[in-house]
C-alpha cells in the first residue's frame, strides 16, 4: 500500500472520532452524528479506494514518467547559440523546463556546451533524434548528463 494512502486511513480515522466526540455539543440528535461520521469515513475512505481501484495503472507509469525531470547534456554547441535558441530546439522534442550555456566567467563568452532539462519522454527522443544532428551548422552531442561530484 502507498504511505500517503494509509496517512490518509489514520488522518481520515483521527478526524471522524474528533467529530464524533465534538459532534453531541452542536447536534441534539444522535441519528445526525452517526451520519456525520459514516460519511466523513466513506469519503476519506472509500473514496480514495474506489478511485485508486478504477483509475488505469497504465495512466498512473506515464505520469511518473512525464513528470520526472532528466538533464541533458548537449556539447558541440555553436557559440552563438543562446538559450532560446537551444530551447526552441529541444522543445520539438519535449516540454523544456529550462536551458543553462555553459559560459567563462572570465570573459563571459559562451563555452560551447549547457544543459537541457527536459520530461524523461523528452529527454529520451532528444538523445535518440538530436544526438549527432545539426544545428546552426555544428553536429550536437547529446546525452544523459552526470551527476555532479562534489568536492569536500
């Protein structure tokens, strides 16, 4: 079972006995306090269940996948590339979140590579269909990007 499902049994549990205890003081009839609770408790949980139990597990993979964040690593890019340039690029591909070039920060010129982040999906068709391609008359590299290693 999902943590944030059985967060939600014991929350939901927790409230309903609240109302049930706080509930005599508002309502003069008991038949109205029980309804109270029944309802709070087949709506915090079965709800929940029923919705879990009908909704497409096929649905639920891909949007883990769409959600999830890959960072690309793109060399051999023209110097006169700028972000929004990149961007529109990549974004043929998939939804960018966002474009940083690599620049000196001596003399602020560009170095000739950056990052893409982009959709896992994206991310993917951006390897498989940018890697080797030509833009702005420089053949791209592309790929997953490492992970920073952090100096102590």
């Amino acid at each position: 079972m999902n943590p944030s499902f059985i967060l939600n049994i014991f929350i939901t549990i927790i409230f309903a006995i609240v109302l049930y205890v706080t509930l005599p003081i508002v309502a003069s009839d008991m038949s109205n306090q029980w309804s109270a609770v029944i309802g709070i408790l087949v709506g915090g949980l079965l709800v929940p269940a029923l919705s879990k139990l009908f909704s497409s597990s096929n649905a639920s993979s891909e949007q883990n996948t769409s959600s999830e964040v890959s960072t690309l690593y793109v060399g051999n890019l023209p110097y006169r590339a700028d972000e929004e340039a990149v961007q529109e690029h990549f974004e043929q591909q998939g939804n960018v979140v966002s474009v940083r070039l690599m620049k000196d920060r001596r003399t602020g010129k560009r170095k000739g590579y950056g990052f893409v982040e982009m959709n896992a999906k994206g991310a993917a068709k951006a390897i498989k269909n940018l890697n080797d391609s030509i833009f702005q008359e420089r053949t791209l590299k592309v790929r997953l990007a490492k992970e920073k290693v952090e100096e102590e």
